[in-house]
C-alpha cells in the first residue's frame, strides 16, 4: 500500500508550525501505561475533532486537513532509556493543537473540543492551553482589571481590602447594611455578598438588599471621602442571570459578583462583553475545586481559575493562598498570582483576592510574595475583631500600613490597639505581650 508523506503526518505539526496556522495547542499530562504513546495521541486528536471509532463513509482527507487536530508534542518523564526499569507508569506530556475555527469564541465549545470525551479517559489532565493572538483577539477580557478598580476607587498603590458579610447567609437587608457600614467606615474597600445568597429571594431581595446597600455607600463616602464597592452576587439560573444584572444595576449597584464554575464561563463572557454593564464583575471560585482538585484529572488550577476566567471578563477573583483555613501551596499561589497578572497582549491584569482564612497576621508575607497589587479579602478577620466590624476593618487597614511601612506587625501593634487586639484573639500568647491589652 503507498502512503505518502502527506497522509503519514496529517496529524502530526511542530508547534511553531501550528500557531502560524492559528492553532490552540492544549498541554495534556497522561499517567498510562501504553506499549503505543504515540497512537494515544493521535486517538485523542482524532476523537475531540472529525474521528470517531471506526471509519465512517462521510469523513475524508479533506475534512480532516481543515478541522482535524494535530499532535505537536509528546513528552515522557522521565525520559525513559535502556538504562530504566519500573512498574510505575511514566507521566506524558502530550501537546495537541485544535484549528481555532471549529468552535469560534464560545468557551463551552472551546472546552468540549479541547476536553470534552477524554475528560473521563482515565488519568489524564489538561494543564494549559496556549492561544494564538488571533484567537485572543476575539476576547475583551476584563472591562476594569487592577488598574480600572484602583481608579473607582482613588487607591493608586496599597493592597485593596474587601469583606464579605457574615454569617454567609440568615442576614436580612437591614442587618447586612448595617455591617456594610461599619466595615466600610473601618476601611473596607470591597463589601461583597458570600456566595451562597441568592440573588433574589423574599428572606433578602435583590432590589431592597442593593437599595439599602448603596445608601450606606454613599454615606460612607460623605463622612470618609473613600468610595467602596458593593459587589452583589446574581448567580442564578442562565436565563434570569442578566436580568438581575441589569436590575441591579438599576437599584444602584456599582459591583456585581458571579459564580463563575456553577454559572458557567459563557454567562461570565456574557456580562463582560455587555456595554450596558458598565461596572467591576467578581468571578467567585467556588466549584472549582470539583473540576482541579485533583493531581492525575480535571483541569490545572492557573488555567481554569487564571487563563479561563481573565479571557472571559473577570475583573477580580476570590481565591486561596498558602496562610488561609484552605491554603494552596507556595508554588500553585504564586503561579495562579501570574496567571491572573501578567502581560498578555490587550487583556488587562485581573485582581486576584485572597480568601479562606485571611487575617492580619499573614499580610506582610502575602504582599512580600506577589507585591501590593493585590486585594486581600477577609470575612473573619473583619467580623471577628472582639471590638466589632469596624474595629476589625481598621485592624486589617492597620496591618496593611505596617507592611507598606516595612514596619514589623507586632511593633506596628503597640501604637494601634485595634490591631492589638485582634492579634491578641488570633494568637492569645502573642497577645499577652502588649501593654495595650490590659
């Protein structure tokens, strides 16, 4: 049988090759044991484009020179040799390159294409996904980003401070305004609804929650001169989701919230690429962990919460970090911190905000790690202050001076009993050493 070149590497490019010829090359890790990698791998390629298991009379050589997919790279580690001998299986890094076209700008189909079938294939991760400018070019990515919220904000330099209300939920608009009001007086930058409030039930509608909300905002903002941003959450079912959009916009909000995993990164891109939502848009980061929580399955954390979510129009982020009551790792913090930050053509740097467990005694090193353009978002560490919200506001203020100060906490703490006391209930021995306590 003669095969020539041309039908041998049909799938099969060099990287390089496949970016000029506007490619997104998604990064796959396999844990398999396989006589045959290469065949994997252009199976894959196969299956998510014009393939299927076994030959059917519509497909074609032309058909797949347009859209099929291409292996680009395969990759064993170790890199095995005659000298290695082992039980295990080896991991495969394997790059397969999608022609952007078959799906367009919509996400879901992005990610169906990318990850769709061979998601539940067995131990096998996509760990990143490298696109082509022209690709990027479609995306508008974040409306506002770090600079954009430091601009509504008049904050050009310091760490932002955001405050969810607490308890997460049971709270009616008055109690949750009332709060607002006294995190905000303290220095709260951020108030934003935890994500388990509905965006519109009768125990804490929308229209009364924003209403009352917003008058809070602008009182605070008569008695302190600083603005701060009620971000809202309006997760809810697809179709009532720019609806209550809009209505709080409406209401006078200047802040929504979305959860992004649940509601999916094609409402996210909806609200983004919106002109008449005109205001900072948080990606909430619960769910995710059900689809990157895991070594060997799923999707890389610095993709799904960095790359994905700051190409759809997320403004900012909840997120972990390695000192919180769900701490990441060094390494998985400081990469999704690049991810969310660095240059990446028009789209804007998005604020990463650090939740689970924030508290006055980690921001010195936080800001040592990434830097001051970052917002710190504690609940507890606002709420919990033995002396109310305002007091824990000012506290969290207080150990962010110190550390733009370079000035120790605990020496910062002796001229500022706010901060004083709420390092005394966060770690009862240190507290004992301050004269302010007594």
């Amino acid at each position: 049988m003669i095969r020539k070149l041309e039908a041998e590497n049909m799938l099969h490019a060099f990287p390089e090759i496949a970016f000029s010829q506007e490619y997104i090359i998604a990064t796959y890790q396999a844990k398999i044991q396989t006589r045959n990698i290469e065949k994997l791998a252009m199976a894959i390629a196969d299956e998510q484009t014009t393939g299927t298991w076994i030959k059917v009379s519509a497909d074609s050589d032309d058909k797949k020179k347009k859209f099929g997919a291409k292996v680009v790279s395969i990759y064993e580690v170790p890199d095995i040799t005659a000298d290695y001998q082992s039980d295990e299986p080896p991991i495969y890094i394997l790059q397969i390159a999608f022609p952007w076209q078959n799906f367009g700008t919509s996400v879901p189909m992005m990610l169906t294409a990318l990850f769709g079938n061979i998601s539940a294939s067995g131990m096998i991760k996509m760990i990143d996904c490298a696109f082509p400018k022209s690709y990027v070019d479609q995306f508008k990515g974040p409306k506002f980003g770090v600079q954009g919220m430091r601009d509504i904000l008049s904050v050009p330099d310091r760490p932002l401070l955001n405050a969810m209300i607490k308890p997460n939920i049971g709270w009616t608009p008055a109690e949750g305004a009332e709060l607002f009001y006294r995190a905000t007086k303290g220095g709260v930058d951020v108030i934003k609804d935890d994500e388990l409030v509905p965006a519109d039930e009768p125990y804490c509608p929308l229209k009364e929650r924003v209403t009352l909300f917003m008058e809070k905002e602008r009182k605070m903002f008569e008695e302190t001169g600083e603005h701060s941003l009620y971000a809202v959450n309006i997760t809810d079912a697809v179709e009532k989701i720019k609806d209550n959009a809009y209505r709080a916009i409406e209401y006078g909000t200047n802040c929504l919230m979305l959860n992004v995993y649940t509601a999916g990164f094609g409402a996210l891109k909806m609200l983004a690429d919106d002109p008449n939502i005109n205001v900072p848009i948080l990606a909430h980061v619960d769910f995710a962990g059900a689809y990157c929580g895991s070594t060997y399955t799923g999707i890389s954390s610095s993709l799904l919460i960095g790359k994905l979510v700051r190409l759809c129009g997320g403004d900012f982020q909840i997120n972990g970090h390695p000192w919180g009551k769900f701490p990441v790792s060094y390494k998985q913090f400081y990469r999704g911190f690049k991810f969310f930050t660095q240059d990446w053509w028009h789209i804007k740097p998005m604020m990463y905000a650090c939740s689970g467990g924030t508290t006055q005694l980690m921001v010195e090193d936080c800001i040592k790690l990434v830097g001051t353009d970052v917002m710190l978002a504690a609940g507890g560490g606002v709420h919990g202050h033995p002396d109310g919200s305002e007091a824990g506001a000012k506290s969290m203020r207080q150990a962010i001076d110190a550390a733009m100060q370079d000035i120790p906490l605990l020496e910062y703490a002796k001229t500022h009993p706010e901060l004083a006391r709420m390092i005394a209930r966060l770690n009862p021995e240190i507290g004992k050493n301050f004269e302010l306590m007594q």
